[in-house]
C-alpha cells in the first residue's frame, strides 16, 4: 500500500513538473531489413522529406540553448539508425553539446570499426533487437544471417558495458523460447530484456499471424509473472514494456514499477520530417 501511495505521488509530480527527460530523434526512416512486423513501413529508401544533417544540428543548438543539457537523454532511432550516414557527427555534435545519447538499432551493420566509431563520438547506451532464437528471430526479421549478427552486436557493445537493455517482440514462434532466451541472455551478461508484443500497424497488419492471441497473451503475462523473480536473482532484468495495463496485482509482477505512460508528459520525439511525437 505505502508503495503505491509513494508512486501515486511521484508520477502526480512527474505531471506538473512535466520537464522533458528522453527525447527520441527519428533520425531516418530508410533501413537495411524488411522485418515482417515493422509498424513504420521502413525501407531500404529515403523519405524525401527528412532533415537534413544541417537542421538536426540547429535543432540540436535550440535544445542546448532551451534545455539544460545533463537533464535530457537523446535515443537516436530510425528506421535504424546506423544506416543514416551522418549518425557519427550528429553523435559527436550532441556529445559537445553536453547532452547524453544512444541509439536503438538491430545490430545487424555494428562491427568492431563502427562500434569504435561511435565510442569515440561519445554514445552511452545502446537498445538492441533479439526476437528469440536463431529461426524464430531471423523469420521476424526476414533474413538468413540476422540471428548471427545480432549475438556479435550484443558481445560486442557489452564488451564497453555500455548496453542499455535487448528487446524482444514476442509472437506466436518465439513464446515458446523465453526460457531459452532468458538463458542465452544472462550468458551473454545482459542485465536488462524487455518484451513487448507486436501492434498491427504498417507490415504487421499484414501478417495477422503475428499478432498473439487471448491464450497467447495470458502465457506470455504469465511467463513473467512466474519467472521474473527467479532470472533477477540471476543477474537479468526482465519487464513488459509500458505499451498497455494491467490489473495492480498482475502489474506488479510484470514490471518493476506500476504503468505510467510518459509520452508528452517527459518524453518526446522528434520525426525524421522535423514533425514533434
């Protein structure tokens, strides 16, 4: 009861304060995979309306100028964003600035030269994509060789300890894998793994099949509930992602805090067509 008292306060304070803490850059919609579930439609192509590397860094001036730098955190995504080819210097201009940063990516283009590279430009976090097992994860992701690739990034961003957390889309072929996952992750010496489920918006509304059914979506609230405990006393973290309620006794034992959506209260994002999220 004290517990949920306390955070009832917290997030009514959260709300009038309503400072901007995570700010998301989209940076670009083009991407380097066709991934079945993808809710952006995203493509080996440029929208022709995206900034362009010279209004990033006027935007970026405006924070600094409007912000206190040490207050936000910038998450660079896309489309993925190593495919944008100016990433090093947006990352560099935004370390200059003061601010903190990291990128959300599939890790299917990090090797060791790009990872340096984006060491040296100042990157402090990064959120990688595994979607289960090698034939459950390269399905999703429509392509042979991702599940390799993706083991190589997480080794090899962990090796700087500068992974935020692995996320994974559950769906009908890798409900069945998260123990599995669930090991793989804790010897890869992740600490924290997200799960969300797929939303039917942009390929994913197209492949119906994707989408977990009522069965399905108790297992998978289930799973957690049953598990988090025992994998955190191993070492990984494990949450729903805040994509949607639950019930305050479920909600406890699926998250490490109660829901709160801060979207537009200190999250924001900003569309790689300069459109604010």
């Amino acid at each position: 009861m004290l517990k949920k008292i306390l955070f009832s306060i917290h997030k009514n304070i959260e709300k009038d304060l309503h400072e901007l803490r995570y700010l998301f850059f989209e940076i670009t919609s083009k991407c380097n995979l066709n991934c079945l579930h993808c809710g952006s439609d995203c493509s080996s192509y440029n929208s022709p309306k995206e900034l362009t590397k010279d209004e990033w860094i006027n935007f970026i001036n405006y924070l600094s100028i409007n912000f206190d730098p040490k207050s936000i955190t910038i998450v660079i995504t896309g489309g993925e964003p190593l495919m944008y080819e100016n990433i090093i210097e947006i990352g560099s201009y935004i370390t200059k600035k003061g601010f903190r940063w990291g990128i959300v990516s599939n890790g299917y283009l990090l090797d060791e030269l790009k990872y340096n590279t984006l060491i040296d430009s100042g990157i402090k976090y990064a959120t990688i994509s595994l979607d289960g097992l090698e034939d459950s994860h390269n399905y999703l992701r429509n392509i042979n060789t991702g599940y390799e690739k993706v083991i190589n990034a997480i080794k090899l961003i962990n090796s700087s300890k500068n992974l935020t957390d692995v996320v994974t889309c559950v769906y009908e072929k890798n409900l069945s894998q998260l123990d599995a996952v669930a090991d793989l992750l804790i010897s890869l010496k992740v600490k924290r793994w997200r799960l969300f489920s797929i939303i039917s918006k942009g390929r994913a509304s197209e492949n119906n099949h994707l989408q977990l059914n009522k069965t399905q979506w108790k297992n998978l609230i289930k799973w957690i509930s049953e598990n988090k405990k025992k994998y955190a006393k191993k070492g990984l973290n494990i949450n729903f992602s805040c994509e949607g309620y639950f019930k305050e006794k479920v909600d406890q034992k699926i998250r490490d805090f109660p829901f709160f959506c801060r979207a537009g209260v200190n999250i924001s994002g900003i569309l790689n067509d300069g459109s604010i999220a």
